[in-house]
C-alpha cells in the first residue's frame, strides 16, 4: 500500500528538496474526521496509510517552532466545538477513528472550524495567519482534489508560498489526488514534493498562544462577528 501511495510523487519528477524556513505554519485540514459517510473505504484506507508520514512531519514542525493549525468541518453543527469533534472521532466507533488517533491535537496546537470547502471561507484564519506573520503554508490532509485545493487557491489568491506534500494529501482515488497534486503545481505555484524532502528551518513567527488561549481568540472574534450582525 505505501509503495503505490508513494508514487503520486510522479508529479514531481525532479523531487526538489524545498526550503520552509522563517515565516511558516503547517496546516491539517480534516483530518479530525469521522469518515462516516457512504463508499468511504478507499478514502479511510488511504488516510490510514497516510498518517503516519503527517505525523511524522508534524513531529517535525512542531520540533522547529513551526505552529500546527488544525482546520476542520463543523459538520452543519453549528452549536459544536473542536473538542467536541476530537472527542466523537476518537471515542465513537467510526471509520476515521484510527485516523484521528495518530493525528489527534496537542494541547499548544491551534483550531480553525470551517462551514465550506476552503480553510479560509468565513472563518477565522486570515487573522489567525496575520497575528502569526506566516508567509509561507503548508497544506496537508483530506481531500486533495477538494477542500485542500479550495484551500490551496484561496492561499495563493492572498499571495502565501505553497508547500502541499505529496505523501501527507489524499483523496478519494489517487487518480483524482494526482490530478490535483498536479493542478495546484502547474497553476498555484506550489511545491509539492515528498514531505521526506522538506527542509524545516527554525520559525520566526510572532509568539504562539497553546489551545486554551487559542480558544478564547477563536470565541472573541465569533462574539465580536455577531455583535456587528
């Protein structure tokens, strides 16, 4: 299984060995998910095989000061919170339970709930990067010919560099996760060689807040929106 994942590194044949050091954040977005949802398998396969290795780079990141932002859907459920979701994924028996095991929060990670497609429709993120200074992103997760690639295009329309590991994204075939490992290349600008060939540098973002503090920014920023509605 790893060595057939391993091959949608074909849409870059050079295998660049890139550069992410300074001003960068690393994104997992729905990740934290329960997969529950009818022809699932493939994907939860996929995902299986693919946690590991963002694991491994988040390990990374985290190691180089790097800040780890977890974007997910709020599934509809408008009244629900990220611990909430975390909590389901990894308590109730659904299909992602195992996913969300390997790549389950630490406490000094952050959290961005989404409605749409893309990290950064009608959410909180723009202003989560900006506090941060990053100017270089990361993306990684579920699903690479969906909300990473809505993701990716909303990133590279706000002028971030792009970083979308071929090894770290999937989707719901690999055929389909090709096409758009190699549309966000050709059109985003973005590198999107092996994780394994990711040199981190030491960040140099602003101060980092943990969890809880994350927490009470996301709640202000939600009070302060509906105040102005």
């Amino acid at each position: 299984m790893a060595s057939n994942v391993h091959r949608q590194t074909d849409v870059d044949s050079k295998r660049i060995k890139a550069t992410f050091a300074g001003r960068v954040a690393l994104l997992l977005i729905d990740v934290i998910n329960d997969m529950d949802f009818k022809g699932s398998g493939p994907l939860v396969k996929q995902a299986e095989a693919m946690a590991p290795r963002l694991r491994a780079l988040k390990q990374r990141a985290s190691r180089a000061g790097i800040p780890v932002i977890y974007i997910n859907d709020n599934f509809g459920q408008w009244r629900s919170d990220f611990r909430t979701l975390v909590d389901h994924c990894l308590n109730d028996e659904v299909p992602g339970r195992n996913v969300a095991s390997i790549l389950q929060p630490e406490p000094d990670d952050y959290f961005v709930l989404k409605p749409k497609n893309s990290a950064f429709y009608d959410t909180t993120l723009d202003t989560l990067l900006d506090s941060l200074g990053a100017e270089r992103l990361i993306l990684t997760g579920i699903a690479g010919n969906n909300c990473i690639l809505f993701s990716a295009n909303d990133a590279y329309m706000r002028d971030f560099d792009l970083f979308v590991p071929s090894d770290c994204v999937v989707s719901n075939t690999k055929q389909e996760n090709s096409y758009a490992l190699r549309q966000m290349k050709k059109i985003l600008k973005a590198n999107v060689a092996p994780s394994t060939r990711l040199r981190l540098g030491r960040s140099r973002l602003r101060g980092r807040r943990p969890l809880r503090r994350g927490l009470a920014v996301a709640r202000r920023m939600v009070s302060e929106r509906k105040r102005v509605l």
